[in-house]
C-alpha cells in the first residue's frame, strides 16, 4: 500500500514537472525570469526608438529572445538631458564613445517619479569595456543604482556574469527615494586605475574589483572600448552629463 502512494505521488511530481516545462518551450520563460515575455512586464513603449542622430542601442539578450528590440524602448534629447524610456532592458552609447587605458566614466541620473513603470526598484547607470557592441558577442560591464538604496556591478561576457550578488548590496552612498513617485538622483562612475576598476556613487567608491577578475574569459575581453549607459526594463530616468575623463 505504501509503495502504491509513492509511485502516486512521484507520478503525480512528474506529471507537474513535464507541464512546467512544456509551458516553458511553448511560451517562453515565466514572467521574472530572464527571456521571459515581460520580465516583470518588459513593456514596450509608445513611439520608441533612438531619436538622437549619433547614438545606438542594443537590448539584452533575453529581451531578444522575448521578442523585444531597441523599438519598444526609447532615447530622447530634452533639453541638456538624454530621456530614457524603457520597455526592455538596454545599453545606449554614442558613436565614436571610446574609453582606453585608465578613465573615468560618469553621468548624473535623475527618475523624476521613483518606480513610475514598475511594481518594484529598477536599476540605471553607466557601462564601459563595451567590446563587439551590437553582436551577439558584445561584452561590457555596467554600475547601476536603485532609487532604494542598492546597487548592483553587473556585465556580458556576452553571457551575463554578476560581480555583487544575484540581489546586490546596499550602500548609504546610494539616495533613497522618499517614496514611490518622488523624486531621486544619483551621480554614478566607473573608473579604471591602473590594476583596479572602481564603481562610485555620489561621490563614494562602492565597489574595487582586481581588472584581472573582469577581464578573463567569460567576462571582459578588455577594459577598453565603448562606453555608455545602462537601463534596466521599465525606468524613466533623465541623464546628463555623461562625460569620459583620463585618470
């Protein structure tokens, strides 16, 4: 009797796992995992695109693969600010945005309404290393911050890697948002000195990597390359001074 109700109850595991992924195959990655079909809804945007003569953008892969492109996201110029709207997630840089030896890359980012299209923090920030931009082996690594106090040191080897965690870490370098549809703003760079790659927010290094950790196989090709920025999917955020200076 009691061998009948484990062979019950291991068919009836096993029924449930064949479902689970014959609805992964037939419909994608469920909602919150990467490639899914919204990644917690990856939402295209109205009259998307790059509108500024001289920048390109590309989407992450998994976006890609969810039938995503750099339409259903969008960069304007407003002013002395770039506009990023997101849809998927997404890296814009400028043509001609090279960075090489030891530099710094910095822009300020401002969400005019913290968590305006999403349900829950969304990151933004800078990226550099970008290499084979626009392929399917384009590699970079990127420093962005929440509007809830965290951060994260992610990039593409072209395949993502993470260098802080699946969740990243808080710093009190990062502003807080007073909450939902307040405003938020956070100075963010990247920086190559010498042996060590640092990311700083407002002012503060938040994280040192060894170059020797980023660029090896499954990560960086080279520390030099493209720079840019970093969107997450479902930001609004208004960006300026975005400049690259020799350390």
């Amino acid at each position: 009797m009691l061998r009948k109700i484990i062979l019950i109850v291991f068919g009836f595991l096993f029924a449930v796992v064949v479902v689970v992924v014959i609805l992964f195959y037939v419909k994608g990655p469920f909602v919150g995992f990467p490639g899914s079909r919204t990644a917690d809804g990856s939402r295209a945007v109205s009259d998307g695109g790059v509108k500024i003569t001289g920048w390109n953008g590309e989407v992450d892969p998994a976006e890609e693969k969810a039938g995503m492109s750099i339409r259903d996201a969008r960069l304007s110029q407003e002013g002395d600010s770039l506009h990023a709207t997101t849809g998927p997630a997404v890296a814009y840089w400028m043509n001609g945005a090279n960075a090489s030896g030891d530099y710094t890359v910095k822009a300020t980012f401002y969400e005019p309404k913290y968590m305006n299209l999403n349900t829950h923090p969304h990151p933004y920030g800078v990226f550099i290393g970008g290499n084979d931009m626009g392929t399917p082996d384009q590699t970079d690594l990127y420093c962005a911050a929440y509007g809830n106090g965290k951060f994260i040191v992610r990039g593409f080897g072209p395949a993502p890697f993470k260098m802080n965690g699946f969740l990243g870490d808080a710093n009190a370098a990062v502003r807080k948002a007073a909450g939902r549809g307040q405003p938020v703003t956070q100075d963010i760079a990247l920086s190559v000195k010498g042996s060590k790659v640092e990311c700083s927010i407002n002012g503060m290094v938040v994280a040192s990597y060894d170059k020797a950790l980023l660029v090896t196989g499954g990560k960086l090709k080279s520390t030099d390359g493209t720079y840019g920025l970093r969107f997450a999917h479902n930001t609004d955020v208004m960006v300026t001074g975005l400049t690259m200076t020799k350390n």
